[in-house]
C-alpha cells in the first residue's frame, strides 16, 4: 500500500510497500521489461499509511519513511551505484506514541537551514509530530524517538498533510486536511516548530465554501 519515486542519478526508482511485509524498490529504467524488484527489504509492521522519498541527510541520495500504525521507519539509502543495494540501516521513530499516522512531510521545521527535519499526522492523537533533525547524528540514530514537540490539530480524522510557505515568511509551514472538512494551517514561527509554545492557527472550513 503506498508507492514513492526516487531519484538516483538519471534514473527514477519507484518503492512500494503492501500489506506491511516488505518495501520493494524497482529501477525505473526496467519496469517495462522486469517482472520482479531489484531489492525487497523486510519491515514488518501494521497497517501502512504512506511513504515519502526524501533527502534527509542532504547528501545527494534520497531515504525513505514509511508511516504506520505505531510509529515510522527511516530507511537510510546507501551509497552504492544503486539505490539499497546492500542492507539498509533502519530507524524507527515514533514508537513511544501510540496512533496511526497516515502522513508524513520533510522540511526546514527549526529555522536551521537543514530540510531533514520530519512531521508526521498522528490521527490517533490528532497531532502534528514535529520530529527535529540531529544534524551531528549519522544514520541509524538521527532523529528522537518521541517528537521534538507536537501541534494540537482537533478535528475529526485527520486525513493528509503538506508544507509550504503559506504565511509569506520565507518559513516552511503546514497545513492539515481532516474529516470535518477543514484545513488548517501552522504558521512556523520565526524560531521554529521547536518549543511548545502556540504557533498560529488558521482554520478555513471548506463545507461553508
């Protein structure tokens, strides 16, 4: 359940995940003429929601989070000519928080300049999971394994989630789609998503439209 494009080189890759057993990552340039994945890597876990390819540690080569019942899974892309093609390092973060989280979004969160940082939908709390890059970490051990803060987003189901700069700040904030029909957006302060402190919320709700 679930499929993400990488990027390696000039070649797409593509990772899907189904029934929470295995992520199987197949080359872009073969999906026309080969029947099975170049590598399948074994997770494990219940009820996956969504993956996203990402460039957390800046470096050229895209990983991949996969959110779950139960927390998410970091798989940390390795450096060969291929994408995962030796055992990946894994990190699971999250697993102190129960919920379901069915979203995930990588972006600039403390105002340091660094895109790695992560926000997760937790629909089982109804939070944004704001979980802060360690940018002296090396994988597997890069992000917390509970959130660096978290954002009270109500509602009823909460459903998907993106980032943007949608205060005109120059700052990456997020906005939040749930079962009541409604959007609602974070405003990222000017020091970050990084202290519980009440960032601005802005609820449109998009029945009276």
């Amino acid at each position: 359940r679930g499929c993400r494009c990488l990027t390696h080189g000039c070649n797409d890759y593509l990772a899907v995940i189904c029934g929470g057993l295995q992520l199987s990552i197949f080359l872009g340039y073969q999906l026309l003429t080969e029947t099975f994945p170049t590598k399948n890597i074994t997770l494990t876990i219940d009820s996956p929601q969504s993956i996203l390819a990402a460039n957390l540690r800046e470096n050229g080569r895209n990983d991949l989070i996969v959110s779950y019942d139960g927390g998410c899974k970091i798989i940390y892309n390795s450096l060969g000519s291929e994408p995962f093609n030796s055992t990946p390092q894994i990190e699971t973060i999250g697993i102190g928080v129960g919920g379901l989280r069915t979203a995930i979004v990588s972006a600039d969160l403390n105002s340091d300049s660094h895109v790695g940082d992560l926000a997760i939908l937790n629909r089982g709390t109804s939070e944004v999971e704001i979980y802060s890059r360690n940018n002296a970490g090396s994988a597997p051990n890069i992000y917390p394994n509970v959130p660096s803060r978290t954002l009270d987003a109500g509602g009823v189901g909460l459903i998907n989630m993106t980032s943007g700069d949608f205060g005109g700040t120059s700052n990456q904030d997020i906005a939040v789609t749930d079962g009541d029909i409604r959007v609602q957006i974070f405003v990222q302060p000017s020091y970050g998503f990084i202290i519980n402190i009440s960032a601005s919320n802005t609820v449109f709700n998009l029945a009276d439209k």
